[in-house]
C-alpha cells in the first residue's frame, strides 16, 4: 500500500521527537551546505525525507572514507543525500538520545524506538537498531508508520473470492490462521488488518509481538523482552489465563511457542499468527519440522494465508510493449498458456505458441527513476477442507497438497501476479523478480 502525505507542510525545525515502547512524488535530493546546518537539522532532514518518499527503513552506515545513507522504497534501497563522515557519530548520538538508548555503548547492539511529531495530528514511529562495525555503530530505522484506518482486506490486493474466503473462516472464532512469506513480504499488515476485522467489544484479544509495530485501541499488545525472559511462549501461556477470545502471536519461532499456539486452537481459542515459508503448500512441513504432527494441523489450522509484495507501475510513466518469448516464459505466461493449450487438444506434449499481446513495464521518468510507485500483495488463500485433513493425516507431501491447491481453483502467487500484469498494475519484470523465474 502507497500513502499520500503531500498534504503536510513542514519546517524540519520544527519537528518535535518523543521516545515511545509515502508520498507517491519522488524525492528531489538537493545540495546541502553542511557547514550551515549541524547533525541535530541534518537528521530531521534525513527523516523527513525518507517519511516523504514513502521508505520503509532507513541505513545509516559508516564505512573507512564515507558515510552513507539509504532509503529501502518499495523493497528497494536507493541512495540518498549523504553528510561528510565526521558527521556520523553525530547522528549517532542524536539518535541514542531521542531513542533513550545507552551514548557510551559502541561495543553491544542497542534497540530502541522513538516517535517524530510532523504536525499536530501526525506522527511517525521509528525503531532503531544499532549494531556496532568494523568503521563504526551501523543504525537502522524502520518506520513504523500505518494508519489503523487503511488496514482493510479491500486495499491489500486480495480477490473478491479471497476476501470471501477469509471471513467465512474468521466467522468460527476458533482454530489456526497462519500468514506466510519471507521477511519483506507484508506479513506483519497483513495480521494487523486481521486484527482490526475481529477487533470488535464484544472480543478479548491479546497480542504478543517483537516489537508492537502499530498501537491499536481495544487490543491488549504486549512485547517481548527476552533480556528479561518475557518470550513468546512464556506470554502465550499467561494468556491463556487472560479469558482471550483470540490470541495473535507475532511469529511463532520455536516450538514451544507452536505447541502453545496449537493448544490454544484446541481449546476454543482463534489464534493467528505469521510464519516463514515460500507457498501454502510449504506451511505444512514448516509445521512438521517444528514438532506438529498431522493430526494436530488437520485439527488445528483452518486458514493459509501465503503472500508477496509486487512493485506497482508508476501510472504516469509506464509504456506499453511487446515482450520477448523469454520474458513471457520466465515470467510463467508461456507456461500457462502451453498448459491450457495441452488440455485443449489432449495432446502428452505442450505446443509451441506466439503471444503476440502488448503490455505495460515501468519506465523511468526525471520525477520517478524507478518507474514504480507502491506496493501491492499478491496472495494465495487456502482453507482447511475434510479432503486437505485427510491428506495431512495421511502425510502428504508439498507437491501432493499444491496439486491438490490448484485442482481446488485456488490461485497460485504467480497466478495473481500474472492477473496483475494483465491489468497493468505491474509488469513482468517484477513478476520475475519476486517469484523468480517459472518452472514447469
């Protein structure tokens, strides 16, 4: 999701920090005399920027002749305006003061977090992490910005079908839901916005969570302190004794905080929470590896929700044009087309076809070098079903459960992704670089 916060009118001077537990326009990098300006003005320029261009984190990295800063946009990092690199340590001091971390400490990691007033009525959260170098403390700053209002199914990415599907599942209030993907793949928006569905007076919710990324009313979020042996397990289990209605762990890691979880689904409670695996079809060794029999994800686990984030085309700049039987083959469009032509004739080998279609890429422009604005998800939806139980207790492979996905209809990441290239809301170069490139 892209956020437009053109409207906001500031005077970095004016920004106000507290410590606490994207615009769709490029940003123009201009000239800095750094003579005129100190780390404390340099900072809320960097932070600002990287609020205005619609960062998700933000590097800070010291190296033998340089210091240099960088924006991760839309999950890919792009230089920005750097200072000299005496002005390094500087920022590093600001920002262990605004994040209530510890100014001596060059030798240890520190985490902390921190919150920039823009307005008023608009503030952005940060978490810095620290980490010290072989040149000096290396800092990231992932912002933490999401407002509570933007998180609906509808602005995700997900099919009308799959929107269906999810609340019909959520309507059970028991059971398993599990969100999947690798790390940058929108997993953490996804449950949030889980969270704000079923967020209603009449539930108890408990979270547990390393860190609370988004403050939500009416939820109890609680965060890890392993240093302390507040865990994930260790607060799953208390509560238990809470009298939760749903219980939502940030990632279950271990497998005690699995078996935990498990326990919680077989005793009435709905439990959502992410886990780390490619595809739907890969969530069910995952568990398997993490100490759940068959059984107990048969009779546990009612939803997979599997998920990636494509880059959008930029609307203003994109071009239309015709791809290369490479690019169509790599991207998964060739091998459908071959499958759909195979069943048509009934023929054992897949024929040759032209796919003589224009289509949209990304195009760079002076404003947008990148050619894409945004994110959106791309999303695989799989309900538990008697058949799908059957073949989890019978011990069914991966590949047997993805079979069985597909002869189910339900759509594959490529599958959507491929939808959205269609549209033009991505193009295939995108689609090749987050799935990689297609196998038959």
């Amino acid at each position: 999701m892209q956020f437009d916060l053109s409207h906001l009118s500031i005077n970095r001077d004016d920004i106000e920090f507290s410590i606490s537990d994207p615009i769709s326009a490029a940003v123009e990098q201009t000239d800095i005399n750094f003579q005129d300006m100190d780390a404390r003005s340099f900072l809320n320029k960097t932070l600002l920027d990287a609020v205005k261009a619609g960062a998700s984190d933000i590097h800070l990295e010291p190296y033998e002749r340089e210091f240099r800063i960088r924006y991760r946009v839309d999950g890919i990092l792009r230089d920005a305006s750097a200072p000299p690199k005496n002005f390094g340590q500087l920022l590093s001091i600001r920002l262990k003061v605004i994040s209530a971390l510890d100014i001596s400490e060059h030798k240890a990691t520190q985490v902390g977090r921190f919150r920039m007033a823009l307005t008023p009525d608009f503030s952005v959260d940060f978490r810095a992490s620290i980490t010290p170098t072989l040149h000096g403390e290396t800092i990231v700053l992932r912002l933490l910005y999401l407002p509570e209002e933007l998180l609906e199914l509808e602005n995700l990415g997900l099919s009308y079908e799959q929107v269906e599907t999810i609340h019909q599942t959520m309507e059970t209030m028991n059971g398993l839901t599990l969100v999947s993907g690798p790390t940058g793949s929108g997993k953490t928006v996804t449950l949030y916005t889980l969270m704000k569905m079923l967020n209603i007076p009449e539930r108890s919710i408990y979270t547990v969570e390393d860190p609370v990324e988004i403050h939500m009313n009416g939820i109890n979020q609680v965060n890890v302190n392993e240093k302390q042996g507040v865990t994930f397990a260790s607060i799953a289990k208390t509560m238990l004794r809470q009298d939760p209605d749903v219980i939502v762990l940030g990632e279950m890691r271990d497998k005690e905080t699995v078996d935990t979880a498990v326990k919680a689904a077989h005793t009435g409670h709905l439990v959502l929470s992410t886990l780390h695996a490619n595809d739907a079809a890969k969530v069910i060794p995952r568990l398997r590896n993490l100490g759940v029999d068959g059984y107990d994800i048969a009779s546990t686990v009612n939803l997979i929700i599997a998920q990636r984030l494509l880059r959008k085309l930029d609307h203003d700049s994109k071009e239309s044009y015709l791809p290369n039987k490479k690019e169509l083959k790599d991207a998964g469009v060739l091998l459908d087309q071959n499958r759909l032509k195979k069943a048509k004739s009934n023929n054992s080998e897949p024929q040759d076809i032209e796919v003589n279609e224009e289509r949209y890429r990304a195009r760079a422009s002076r404003k947008n070098p990148s050619g894409y604005r945004g994110r959106e998800g791309i999303f695989q939806v799989v309900p538990m079903t008697k058949q799908l139980a059957q073949m989890i207790i019978d011990g069914a492979t991966d590949i047997e459960i993805d079979q069985y996905c597909q002869a189910q209809g339900y759509k594959t990441l490529r599958d959507m992704a491929l939808d959205k290239a269609d549209k033009g809301i991505t193009d295939l170069a995108e689609v090749i670089r987050v799935l990689g490139p297609a196998r038959d």
